[in-house]
C-alpha cells in the first residue's frame, strides 16, 4: 500500500472511529426526543431516526473491525454522557432547540460519511463506498426532516438556519465524478432504505 493510502487508511479509522461513537450518542439523545415530543407522527419519525443511529453504528462497527482497529474508550465513555444529558434536556427545552440542534448535527454527519467514503476509496477499501454512501444519503433524509420541522415553527422560520447540504443526488454524482466513474461494489451489506419518512 503506498504511502498515500496508508494516510487514506489512517484518516478513514480516524473518521470512523468518530463516528461509531457519535452514533452512539445520537441514537441516546433520540431516545430521548422522541420520548419527548406530543405528535405521534413526530414520535415515529424520530424514533426511527434512533433506529437508524443504532443500524448505521453496527455498520461502522464492522468497518473498523475489517480495518483491526477499534473505537476509542474515552470517546464511548463522552458519547454515552453527552448523549444521554441530551436526551434528558429534551424534556426541558422545549420543541423547536431540540429539532434545530438536530437539524444541525445530521447536516455535518452528511459531509463526514461522504468523507468516509473517499477515503475509503483512496485507501482501497472499496467494499465500504457503497455503503458509507447509503449511510450519507440516510443522514440527508435525517437533515431534511429536521429542517422541515424548524421551518414549521414560527419562531423557527427566523432563525438563522446552518447551510443547506446540496441535493441528495449529488452525493453520488460528485463521488462519481471525483473517482472517474468507478462503479460501486456493494460487497459490504448496509441498510438499503432510510427508515426515516422524508418530508
């Protein structure tokens, strides 16, 4: 392995490593928020968010495994805290804090699966692309859900919202485009529908 992928393989364990443990945190904080909220039909969809934290963190878990590495104990020991603090302040903050919070993260868990991705192309661990993809275009769904949610509120609509991901397609098209086309292998199972409803 050249010495190119090896700093591709190092960055892809470094970024996962993140991630797993971020997922974690997510999936407890969502807990929490579903718990917290009136609307069934808001019930459902965040708890199906949790679910999807929880799925995409066994998948992570299984890349790091394939790559000998592992999470870090310190980084799983924070998220459990953080993410369980934030499931409790849910029931305190109201509405519209703990869906413009979520709203946020998932906008930057977009951009670090798509991260994931190349460097797990650049490090030739090409059974991973697809996917760290599928896991980007499910954390996509996540943020439209979200900011939908903001938008809805009256209060939210004035708020400064975080930046826009681009349109869902061009996950693909600019990973496509980036890596001259190179077909996906799908060898690595991976969830193949978002189990969040998009809006």
């Amino acid at each position: 392995m050249s010495g190119t992928a090896d700093d591709s393989r190092e960055k892809l364990i470094a970024i996962l490593q993140l991630a797993y443990s971020g997922e974690l945190a997510a999936a407890y904080a969502y807990r929490g928020h579903w718990h917290s909220v009136r609307r069934q039909d808001e019930r459902d969809a965040i708890r199906a968010v949790e679910e999807d934290e929880w799925r995409h963190r066994k998948f992570v878990g299984e890349m790091l495994t394939k790559l000998g590495s592992e999470p870090k104990n310190y980084r799983e020991v924070r998220a459990t805290i953080v993410g369980r603090t934030l499931g409790v302040l849910c029931h305190v903050m109201g509405w519209l804090v703990p869906m413009y919070g979520a709203g946020k993260l998932e906008s930057r868990n977009v951009r670090e699966y798509e991260t994931a991705a190349r460097y797990a192309h650049d490090s030739s661990q090409l059974d991973f692309v697809e996917c760290l993809l599928e896991m980007a275009e499910v954390e996509w769904d996540h943020e439209h859900y979200f900011r939908a949610c903001v938008l809805k509120h009256a209060l939210g609509r004035r708020l400064p919202l975080w930046p826009p991901p681009p349109p869902k397609e061009t996950i693909r098209r600019s990973y496509e485009i980036e890596k001259d086309g190179l077909p996906f292998q799908p060898d690595m199972p991976c969830v193949a529908e978002p189990a969040t409803p998009t809006v």
